[in-house]
C-alpha cells in the first residue's frame, strides 16, 4: 500500500533527519516505481486504479522522489556540515588536547618555576640570615677595633706626651751642655791671658743671656791679664803701695830720705801674712804679698779695699787687672755650677765640664 502524501510529507520530514532514513526511503520508491511501470503495462481491471489516478501517483512519486533527492542532498550536505564539524570538532579537540598540554606543560614549569622560586627565598633567606650575622659580627668587630684603636691612641699621646716631655729636657740638657762647654772654652782663653772675643761670642749665644757677659766685653779684646802675669806684675805694684803708705818727707834729713828709698828697694818682712788685726804698712803689704802668692785674689781686693786712698790710686791699675780677672772667673765659675743642674735630672747623668786649670 502506498503512503500518502501526508505520510510522505512527513517521511520526507523524517528523511531529513538521518542519511539512513534516506536511504530507506529511496529504496521503497525505488520499489513503487517498479510496481507502478508494471500497472501501467497491464490492462484495465475493474476495480483496481485508473490511469488517471496512476498519474497522481506518479507525480507525488516524482515529488516524493525529488523531495528525496533533495533531502537527501541536504542529508549529505549535513552530513558533510556535521563531518566538517566534527573534523573541527577534532581539531578543536585536538587543540583543546594541545592547549591542556600546553597547559599541563606550562603548569609543571610553573610548578617547578615556583619549587626554584621557593628554593632561591630559602636559599635567600639564609644568605640574608648569614649576612644579618655576618653585619652583627662586623658591627662588634668595628666596635671592638674602634675601643681598641681609642685605647691605642690614649696610649700614643700618653707616650707622645711623655716623648715631648723627655725631648724638651734633652734639648735643654743639651743647651746647657753647649753652655757649659762655651764657658769652659772661654775660661781657658781667659786663663790664657790673650783676647777672647770668639769664645765670649758663643759663651753669650748659647746661654741665651748678654747681661752677665757685659763686663768682659771691654776686656775681650786684649784680654783679661792671666794669675801668671799678675803675679809677675805684682812687685812693681806692691812697691807704688810701699811708696805710697811710707812717703818720704820732703824737709827731712838726706840720710833719712836715702834710707827710705832704700827700704823701697829692699823690703824686709816677717815670714807668713801677718794678721788681719795687725796695723801699718807693713802687716798690709804682708798680707797683700801672701794673697797674690797663693792665688787669693778676692782676699788681695778685700785687703786692697782698706788701704789708704793714695795707695789705692797708685797701684789702681793692677786693681784693675784683678777685678777684671776676678770678674771673668766669677762669671765663668757660676756658668759650670749652673749647668748640671739645669740638665733635668738633679745633675746626675751630666758631667759638668772641667775647668781647665790655670795656665799662668
């Protein structure tokens, strides 16, 4: 039995759904226009179709056939729209697989991106760990050699301290030395008896003071007369004094005038100074005669002192040559006992330099 339009309607709307519907319905058309040629050919039998109504058929087979033809174009074009899809699909897949291993990949570098990430903080870390000691140990180190160098640097200016202390006591030692040495020097040009303006030049630069070189100075031209030459010098001074204290009187007799200038030539004392309390000439000569003899020359001044003013005047020029002597060891002698004192250790350490002995 044939379907009717309807059912072919709504075959052909359920051809369209699968190519295997299709197909199925290609074949029962396939079988209708078979039986249908074969109707045709046969002779009218009453009561089966006419020719009239195989036509109908025929063109709803015709329109059913196309239908098909198109559903199934349509089936096919579908087919190849879902292949096509499902080859996109594929791809989509197989890209959606790449990209999930792309990220599978991208998600185990990140892991181990992080593991190392993790791994420099730790390691990190520790170095900042390691370093905040490192700095702590620094900063007590710096502390330590800072307390040190502070305590070192006491010590130095202490020992520097004590260092200048020391080299200013040498260099004073060592200017009285050069003082002490300059006197010397000039106490022997002065026992020598000739000039000593050189050796009083340096006397005076190395003991820093010109006052107590001022009374040598008019002497150190020519010298301060040596004990030598001032003993020799010593008779014809002693017999202006005699002179001086016995003056022969002028109405006296000739005789006795002849036996005072003879008791000037030949003087007669007793052995030895007299006493200081024994009066007259004599015992005045006497003891200025033992002073020159042994050297005294500050007793010779202080006996020259009390004589009378007329022998003072005539023997005022050998008092000079004494006071100037006098003067010259007096100056030199306080420069050599000053010196090892000023030398900063009591005297001791310093050797005072020896005065030569007198030369005359």
């Amino acid at each position: 039995m044939l379907p009717s339009l309807g059912e072919a309607e709504q075959g052909e709307q359920a051809a369209s759904v699968t190519p295997e519907q299709f197909e199925a319905l290609n074949g029962e058309v396939t079988t209708l226009r078979q039986q249908m040629d074969g109707a045709a050919a046969a002779p009218a039998v009453e009561g089966l179709a006419t020719s009239e109504q195989f036509n109908t058929l025929g063109q709803r087979i015709d329109a059913l056939e196309q239908s098909s033809t198109a559903g199934a174009q349509q089936a096919s074009e579908a087919a190849a729209a879902a292949q096509q899809a499902a080859n996109g699909a594929g791809e989509t897949a197989t890209g959606a697989q790449e990209t999930a291993t792309g990220a599978q990949q991208a998600a185990e570098a990140a892991q181990q991106t992080a593991t190392a990430a993790q791994e420099t903080a730790n390691a990190a870390s520790a170095a900042s760990t390691a370093a905040q000691e490192a700095a702590t140990e620094a900063r007590d180190t710096a502390a330590a050699a800072q307390e040190a160098a502070e305590q070192a640097g006491a010590r130095i200016d202490g020992a520097l301290a004590g260092f200048d202390e020391r080299l200013a006591a040498m260099e004073q030692r060592n200017r009285r030395a050069d003082a002490a040495l300059a006197a010397a020097n000039l106490k022997s040009a002065i026992d020598r008896g000739g000039p000593f303006m050189g050796e009083l030049e340096t006397y005076a630069q190395s003991a820093e003071t010109a006052g107590s070189t001022d009374a040598l100075r008019e002497f150190a031209a020519d010298g301060v007369p040596s004990v030598a030459s001032l003993t020799a010098a010593w008779p014809a001074a002693e017999a202006r004094i005699a002179d001086a204290l016995r003056p022969a009187q002028p109405d006296a007799p000739v005789g006795e005038q002849l036996l005072s200038g003879l008791r000037s030539l030949v003087q007669v004392r007793p052995a030895g100074p007299a006493p200081a309390s024994e009066p007259g000439p004599a015992a005045a000569l006497s003891r200025l005669d033992a002073a020159i003899a042994s050297g005294d020359l500050a007793a010779w001044q202080t006996e020259w002192e009390a004589l009378p003013q007329p022998a003072k005047d005539a023997s005022a020029d050998f008092a000079g040559d004494v006071a100037a002597r006098l003067a010259a060891e007096r100056i030199v002698s306080e420069t050599l006992a000053g010196a090892p004192a000023a030398s900063g250790d009591g005297g001791q350490g310093a050797e005072e330099p020896a005065a030569p002995e007198n030369q005359g």
